[in-house]
C-alpha cells in the first residue's frame, strides 16, 4: 500500500465481533431458530460458525444476517482443529452442560496476546457444580453436570468473555446466580439483551453486579448487533494520522468518552452530526502526546492502544502507554520500528502488581514490559512489516497509511479475524491499498 494519502469520505461501522461470536454460542441455548443481523463478515465470525456447526447447528447466511437452528441433538465436543483457533470457542461449555450435561473443549486458541487462560470460566462452572477435568496429554477439558445450579460468583479479576461464559451458563441452571465484580463491557449487556429476547432473565443491579435467574427453556428469537466499538477507534484514528476527515455511519460516542477525550486532547476533532454519525479529522496540523493507562470498561480499552500508538508517533514529545489488561500486547512494536518509529520498552512502577494487573500476575515472563515510550513526531518511511495479532494489524495499516512510499503487509489474514474487507473499505475513503494474493 502507498502512504501519505489523506482518508476522506463515509465508512459505516461494522457489527461488533465479540457480540456476534458470543450470539452464535447462544443459539446452543434453544431448539428453535435464532436470527443475527449485523453479523459482521470476518474470519473469527466464518470459524466460530464452524464451531457451532460441529456441534449440531444448522447455519443459512445471507451477507450480514445469519440464521441459526439447533437440530435438536447436540454433541458435545468441539473439534480440536476450531478451538485451537479460536479462543471464544470454549464459550460453548456453559450451554453443553446445561443442554447435554457434557463438554469435551480443546484448551482455546485465539490472538497471540499473553497466556490467556481460561481458569476464572472454569473455577465459576466448578461452583456451580460441574466436574471439570483438564486432561495434558490431548489438550482438553473434560467437563460434566447433571445439572448447574445457581451460586454467587465474585470474580477476583475483571473477565469479559469469563463473565458471558457465566452468563450463558447461568441462563438455564437451577436458581439464582449472582455475578460479583462481572466485567461492565457494553458487549456483555448486548449479549444479555439478545438473551433476555429469547426468554432468559438477566439483569445488571449495579455497574458490576449481574443477576441471572434460570428459566426452563428459552426460545428463538431475532436480533441486530451492535456496532463494533474497537472499528470506531481505528476509522477516527485513520481520519487524523492521515490529515483527512472521516464521516463514521453507526457511531455510538456514548461508549467512547474513555477514547473521545484523549482524542480530542492530542488534537484529534469530533464532530456529532447526528446520533448515529459523527465526522473525524485533525483539529490542528500539531499532535500532542497524550499518556494513556490501559483499563476494563469504562476505561481506554486495551484494543485501542495498537492503533493509538501510531497516532502518537506523530505527536510532539514523549507519551506512554501502559498495557494492564493483558501481558504482551506491543507485538507491534518491532514492526513500527521498522517504519522509523521511536519507541522503547519500560516498566512502570506499581506498587502491587499482583492485584493491579488484570492477567494473572504468575503468567508474566520475565522479559514483557507493560509499558512504552514513543517519541515524536517522526515522519513514518514504508516497510515490509509481518503481522501478528488482530489490532496490531490494524495498526501497521494506519501506519502505512501515514508513512511515505509503498509498504508490504505480511500475514493480511489476522485483520480479516476482525476487520470485514478492510481494504476495500480503506479504498473507498481513497486510500491505495490492495491484496495480493501470494
Ligand atoms: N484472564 C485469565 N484467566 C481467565 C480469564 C482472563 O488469566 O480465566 C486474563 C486474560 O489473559 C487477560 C485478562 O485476564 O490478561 C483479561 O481477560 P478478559 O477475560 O477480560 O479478556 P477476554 O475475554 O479474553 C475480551 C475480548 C478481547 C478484549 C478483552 C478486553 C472477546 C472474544 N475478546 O477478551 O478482544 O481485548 O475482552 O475487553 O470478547 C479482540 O477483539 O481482538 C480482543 C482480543
């Protein structure tokens, strides 16, 4: 692709990926049909109906709507070949159990961005009275229950998809589960109302508390998913590196303030048009650095700190970024590096690591540092640079949007995990991006 192309134009939002990966598990919940608009058309989305396909699904799609039908005579165990790609893939433990009383689940796979256990979704299911047994030797989880019943969960650490794995476990257990300390992502409570409209009962009493009283059955139902969060950070960070300005269809600015405000202090403007459409482009030519802390909602979501560094390469001085939800999310630095970037690795200070971090404080290898320093500006030169994981894609593109000469992207497929047809979108707000198929 050639850089130094100012983005202008309109792009729309697409459905929120870790809404609608969760919705196909949710299908597992009822025998009857399940319709998903705004599904968006990306690989995770593609392997994740693989999944549940497996599993006794039957799937009809038409672009962005998926149908979903249980035949009615589930299995219970995923292939290894699709949960090792997928780490949403275990998600599928809660429904078996309750549907089967069995589940036979590959340790997950997923993104390359620290250990990423799944020891909170285990230890929660054990409470509620599922055996659950990890067998080394064929890498899976043997799990079973007559029946799950309702308990009080208090997560000790923040967990996302861990609080939707309770969630989609809870929906038809025996009683009331209460959920303490539950992730406050806008993604769980849309998981929860596409729930909540097949019949189960579920309802948020307080920012952190869920409580989840089981039904007996739930039904089919029709839903539209929200649109993706981590998408809206990227098209308005695009709109500023490249000097250009971004009209956003399907924008939420209320789930943003924790992106908006840094945003608009390192000289980024937004601009509401009306509810659901907000214009992005650069206030001023000087971008100042900003220091951001990465957090669960409602704070600077650790998806949004790839791409946010590339806007701070073109920042005047020195800014940081503190990574505190996952231990090794900066695979991207060594390639913006090759870009011309300055960064380098450091480690905050913190007095108790142990319980700041979000991962588990025993997982971390000696040599991740959960902090960077990025000096600039510094005018980006092309590369031939390799992708890793999902957002750092996304962010070697912003950077090769902003730098001179024609770069060459490696690995192309780990955006597609989350980004529907990013090139030809980047195309249509001007950018000179194309995939060669090697
Ligand atoms: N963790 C554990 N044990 C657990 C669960 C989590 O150690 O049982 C650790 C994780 O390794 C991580 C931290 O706790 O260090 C937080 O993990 P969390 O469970 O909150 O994250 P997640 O559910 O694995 C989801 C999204 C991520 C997003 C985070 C934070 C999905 C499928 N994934 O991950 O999205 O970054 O929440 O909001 O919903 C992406 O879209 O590319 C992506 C990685």
């Amino acid at each position: 692709m050639d850089g130094g192309i100012p983005l202008n134009g309109e792009i729309t939002v697409a459905g929120a990926k870790n809404v609608a990966l969760k919705a196909c598990v949710a299908a597992i919940l009822t025998d009857e049909l399940v319709v998903i608009h705004n599904v968006p058309q990306i690989r995770d989305v593609e392997w994740m109906l693989e999944v549940v396909k497996s599993l006794g699904i039957t799937i009809t799609r038409n672009e962005n709507t998926i149908k979903l039908k249980s035949s009615g005579n589930l299995l219970s165990r995923v292939p290894m070949e699709y949960g090792a790609r997928l780490r949403t893939s275990a998600m599928v433990i809660g429904p078996l159990l309750a549907r089967t009383g069995e589940a036979k689940i590959p340790n997950p796979g997923g993104c390359r961005i620290g250990a990423r256990p799944i020891d909170r979704h285990i230890e929660g299911l054990k409470q509620m009275g599922a055996v659950i047994e990890y067998n080394p030797e064929d890498g899976y989880f043997y799990a079973r229950a007559k029946k799950l019943e309702g308990v009080v969960i208090d997560f000790a650490k923040n967990t996302h998809t861990g609080t939707e794995t309770m969630i989609l476990a809870a929906v038809l257990a025996k009683g009331t589960t209460v959920l303490k300390n539950a992730a406050a992502e806008v993604e769980v409570d849309d998981l929860i109302k596409l729930l909540n409209g097949m019949g189960a009962k579920i309802r948020r009493v307080n920012d952190r508390e869920i409580v989840i009283d089981g039904v007996k059955k739930l039904h089919g139902t029709e839903f539209r998913i929200m649109p993706d969060r981590n998408e809206e950070v990227t098209w308005a960070i695009a709109a500023a590196v490249s000097s250009g300005e971004v009209i956003v269809r399907d924008s939420r600015l209320e789930y943003l303030g924790a992106f908006i405000k840094p945003f608009v202090q390192a000289g980024g403007r937004v601009e509401k048009i009306d509810e659901t459409t907000t214009k992005y482009s650069r206030e001023r030519r000087d971008i100042q650095s900003v220091d951001i802390i990465t957090a669960p909602y409602p704070g600077f979501m650790t998806d949004w700190q790839a791409p946010w560094a590339v806007l701070m390469t073109q920042a005047n001085g020195v800014s940081t970024i503190h990574e505190t939800v996952f231990e090794s999310r900066f695979s991207y630095v060594g390639e913006l590096k090759k870009m011309g970037a300055m960064i380098d690795f450091y480690d905050p200070v913190v007095t108790n690591p142990e319980s700041y971090y979000n991962f588990n404080w025993t997982d971390r290898v000696d040599d991740y540092h959960q902090g960077i320093r990025i000096s600039g500006p510094i005018a980006l030169h092309n590369a031939v640079v390799t992708i890793d994981d999902l957002r750092a894609g996304a962010t070697l593109i912003l950077a090769a949007l902003t730098a001179t000469g024609e770069s060459y992207i490696h690995g192309a497929e780990q955006v597609d995990r989350g980004y529907e047809k990013i090139e030809v979108r980047l195309r249509r707000l001007g950018a000179r991006i194309r995939r060669v198929y090697e």
